[in-house]
C-alpha cells in the first residue's frame, strides 16, 4: 500500500533533489544541469513506478526541463540506441552520482578536484560513491576528505 506519509515524503525528496540541481548548476556549471535532471528522472520514475498519480506528478514536475534533458547527449543516446540498449540503471545512477559528487568537491574543496575525478572513477558501485559522499560532505575539513579519497583504493581492495 502507499500511504500518504511515503507519497509526500518522496515528492519532498524530488523537489529537494531539483532545487539541489538548479543551485549547483548555476554558472559555468550549468552544462551538467541537463544531465542531472535526466538522470534523476529515471531513477525517480522507478520508485514512483508504484502509483499513476505519482507517475503523473513526476512527469509534470520535470516537465518544465524536458527541452533542456532533450539536448544531452544522454537523452540522445537513449533516443537513437533504445532504452533497452542504452546504459543499465545502475550505470545511469554512477554517472549521475560522480557528476553530483564532484559538483559537491569543486564547491567545498576546489584543491582536491584532481584527486576525485581519479578517485571516483574507480567505484563501480553506486552505493559505495554515495557513502563516500555522505563521509566528505557531512562537515569534515579538506584534510579529511583528502584522507578519505586516499582510502578509496584500499576500501575497494578489501570489499
């Protein structure tokens, strides 16, 4: 069943993650914002899959970007190969996680962007990048993010 408290709570969770993209994307930023926003279509059309009328809402929520995720590559991408050919869900939601995360690192910790990208691309799970992203951005100095980034290699080594 799908109550009332789970149904506000995920559109909360959009409407967060949409005004979270349209801050971060402002300025020189702005190329990735596009790809953002098609990336977390997808993945919210799977969780709000459960109910047409939340289908519906979402579809009209990000209705307003579509002209802005029709000119990604991405979307291209998906147009010409076909949803079924394209990347998985989880590939999407990789890629949609690095660009969020370093989104996240030029604004709180510019000096350490090269380190990152390096980083990063080594994660093949998205959950893994997620908990990375909660430890660096919860309030921790560069020095510990820096720590945490070295750490990538040997927490993928025991895993």
């Amino acid at each position: 069943m799908y109550d009332d408290t789970e149904q506000s709570s995920e559109r909360k969770r959009v409407e967060e993650i949409i005004e979270f993209i349209e801050t971060a994307t402002e300025g020189e930023k702005g190329k990735w914002k596009g790809d953002l926003l098609l990336f977390t279509f997808v993945c919210e059309s799977l969780a709000f899959n459960k109910n047409h009328e939340e289908r519906v809402w979402l579809e009209s929520k990000f209705s307003k970007y579509w002209d802005i995720m029709r000119e990604t590559a991405f979307y291209q991408r998906l147009r010409q190969r076909g949803f079924d050919e394209g990347p998985s869900l989880d590939e999407m939601k990789l890629q949609s996680q690095r660009q969020l995360f370093m989104i996240f690192v030029q604004q709180l910790f510019p000096e350490l962007v090269p380190l990152a990208k390096q980083q990063i691309d080594l994660i093949k799970d998205p959950d893994v990048l997620q908990s990375l992203g909660f430890k660096m951005f919860s309030g921790c100095t560069a020095e510990e993010a820096r720590q945490y980034l070295l750490a990538v290699e040997e927490d993928l080594a025991e895993n």
